[in-house]
C-alpha cells in the first residue's frame, strides 16, 4: 500500500501496486474534482460490484502521474 492521502469517487481513497481478484472495465474520460481524466472503473471479480476507478495512462495533469497504474 502507497501511503498517501487521496479521495476515491465513494470516499477516501487508497493506493496500492499490486491487487487480487479485482477486474478493469473499459477506459473512459470522465469530469472528475481535478479535471478531465482517462478512467476505468475496477470491479470485484467474485461479486462483479464496482469499486472504485483507476486512473488510465494518459493524464492531462502530470501531478497526478503518481496515481498511474496503481489501484
């Protein structure tokens, strides 16, 4: 887990590199509190439920570069 202080779409929000039994929908751009960002939502494997998003590789604010690739 990447220790930081981030907010998900349902609250607050953790980073971490590697996951299990999560799934990736496909990407799309959506309006988010910083701008406008490629996304796809991930999902659990076993119940199918959304949980969050995870930000794509191409980001219009290189500030959130950390984000990248990480869930």
């Amino acid at each position: 887990m990447n220790g930081a202080s981030f907010q998900g779409s349902q609250g607050r929000a953790y980073l971490f590199n590697s996951v299990v039994n999560v799934g990736c929908g496909p990407a799309e751009e959506r309006v988010l509190l910083t701008g406008l960002h490629a996304v796809a939502d991930i999902y659990c494997e076993n119940c199918k439920t959304t949980l969050d998003y995870l930000p794509q590789t191409h980001t219009h604010d290189h500030s959130h570069r950390t984000r990248i690739l990480t869930f």
